[in-house]
C-alpha cells in the first residue's frame, strides 16, 4: 500500500484532477486528510487490486452510457424513417 496526492495519483493513472476527487469524495478510493504546515492535504492510500477494478467499473460505466445514447439515437432515427415513409406513400397517391 502507498500513499500518494491526489496530483500524484492523477498523472501516474492518467485520470483528471477532478476525477480523482469525485472518487475520492464518493468513497471509491481510500484516502486520509494529514495536516501539514498549517494546510490539509488528502493522500490516497493506493491498492494495485483497487486500481485495476476502478478501472474496469469506469470502462463498464462509460459503455453502458454509450449503449444508451446509442439506443435513444436509433430510435430518433427509426421514428424519422416513418414519417418519411408516409411522405412518400402520399406522394405516390399523389402522382397517381
């Protein structure tokens, strides 16, 4: 186990400084508040078993939203293909 900052652990996971923050503040990554020199300073106490599965709930997170708007965009889709088969089945009628 070693402790690292919230810096520290950003650039060595290649995670944003503000995502490394919302896991910490949510409670997914250990951490502890040392004082020093009078300012508060949040170190991670980093597990590699940890890292490993953050990783995978964040990929599995990130594909699960990507299915989502990947489905809510076929249906658009499947709706505008409808109401352009009824324009061209009145355009038919129309000719005719």
């Amino acid at each position: 186990m070693e402790k690292m900052t919230m810096k520290a652990y950003a650039v060595k996971h290649k995670l944003s400084l503000f995502n490394v923050v919302k896991l910490v503040k949510s409670g997914k990554l250990k951490s502890e508040t040392v004082t020093e020199e009078g300012k508060e300073k949040v170190y991670i106490i980093a597990d590699e078993h940890e890292v490993d599965t953050l990783k995978e709930t964040e990929t599995i997170g990130s594909h699960k939203k990507e299915e989502i708007e990947l489905e809510t965009r076929v249906s658009q889709l499947e709706a505008e293909v409808k109401v352009l088969q009824k324009e061209i089945e009145a355009l038919k009628k129309a000719l005719l």
